[in-house]
C-alpha cells in the first residue's frame, strides 16, 4: 500500500454488460477524506461505474487501482477487505436479520485496526434505529432501511464509502437527515463518492464533481465550478 497515493485511482475503464458497451475510458481518482459527486441523466453509466470498481461488474479494459494497488476485477469481498464499503442503490438489506443483527454482522475493524465507528457510534447518529434495533429489516420504511444500510456500511470503518442513490424515493424529512449524515461522514474524515439526483445537495456537500454522459466523463472540477457553469447543468443534467 502506498499511503501517498489516492485512495482510488480509475482509469480507461471500459465495461460492457454482454456486447453493449457501457463505459467508455472512464478516469478519475478520490483522495483521503474526499467527497465526489457522480452526477448524469439515468442511464449515462453512474451504476456501472460503481459496480466496475467493486467487481460486481468487472471492467474488459482499463484498470481500478485501490492506495496504488491493482484491483482490477477483484471480487467484492476483497475490495471491502481493503476499505471500501458501498450503500447500493436498493438498499440491499437482510430482510430476515433484525436491525441489531444487520448492524453486528457487518462490523470489521478498518485498515490499520481502526474501530471508530462502533454499534453506538452508529446508533447515536441514527436514534431511529436504536428504537427498532428488534425489528426485522423488511419491517422498516424505506427512510430506516436506508439508515440502516448506511449504518451497516459504517460499521466496516471504511476509508471509502460509496453511496449510490443517497435519498431516492424518501419523503423530504427524512432526506434532510440522511445528507446531515453524509455531511458528519465526510467531517470524520471519510472519503465518499456519493450518486444522487438532488444537484443542490450534492455541490453543498461535495468538493468535486463528476458528469457522466453515455459512458463518459464529460465534465470533472469542483464544485465552486459547476456552481458558476449554469451551461453545463442545462446540457448534462437539465431535464
């Protein structure tokens, strides 16, 4: 491990699902302690790009790089082994499991033996969840299965957290609470790629941005930036 190179490194990456060709050369990295946004319409390769660095999909070329390690195509188990840890978008929850077995199961400590994020930890920023910790997961709503899916990957002291679709489909309230999470996540010093399609939050909580387009990124730079580029919001992301 090389503790002066980025936590990810992502380059050329080109990733099919069967002949359809997805991702297009895909490059960027996210440093220690760094937020980056994925941002693009539905469809322009967010998801793939998740699943290409966590193996789940693995890339045909290009290569994934983890502390400057190759990880390319490494299976998901290894990728969490070296401290990333992913919030996919469906939540994917132990329907079975109660909120205290979700939670436990999960709890590793991170590189270096780091135990920061404890069961208390976690249930101190999620009361919601320390008044269901009996409940089964699929006995939550949609706002507590999302907590509870943070809170789980949390427990796996990551250096990385990946959120994919961070507050889809949760009432107002509720997707409050979850970016006042991501902004403490981000305080503590963990680094997040975060895909969400609410742009406001997403230039407020992050440093850099990413914009995705049939596979490509079409526009990477920091938030500041985009803020002061109405232009490329209308192309990219306008509706």
């Amino acid at each position: 491990m090389n503790a002066k190179a980025p936590i990810l490194e992502v380059n050329g990456l080109h990733t099919y699902y069967g002949s359809s060709h997805i991702l297009h050369g895909v490059d960027f990295a996210v440093h220690r302690g760094e937020a980056v946004s994925f941002m693009g319409r539905n469809g322009m390769g967010k998801t793939t790009t998740i699943r290409s660095i966590f193996g789940l999909t693995p890339p045909r070329r290009g290569e994934v790089r983890i502390f400057g390690e190759d990880a390319t195509g490494a299976p998901p188990h290894v990728i969490a082994r070296n401290g990333f840890a992913l919030v996919p978008e469906g939540r994917g929850i132990f329907p079975n499991l109660s909120v205290a077995e979700n939670l436990i199961m999960a709890a590793r400590a991170g590189q270096g033996g780091s135990m920061a994020w404890t069961l208390e930890r976690v249930l101190e920023i999620f009361p919601r969840l320390a008044e269901r910790l009996r409940s089964l997961g699929d006995h939550l709503s949609g706002g507590e299965q999302q907590m509870l899916s943070i809170g789980r990957a949390l427990m796996t002291n990551p250096d990385l957290l990946v959120l994919d679709e961070a507050t889809e489909g949760l009432a107002p309230l509720i997707r409050r609470e979850i970016w006042s999470v991501i902004r403490r996540i981000k305080t503590a010093g963990i680094a997040t790629i975060i895909v969400d399609k609410d742009v406001s939050a997403l230039l407020s909580v992050c440093d850099r941005c990413l914009i995705l387009a049939k596979g490509r990124v079409v526009y990477s730079g920091s938030s500041a930036e985009l803020k002061e580029n109405p232009g490329i919001h209308q192309k990219y992301l306008g509706v």
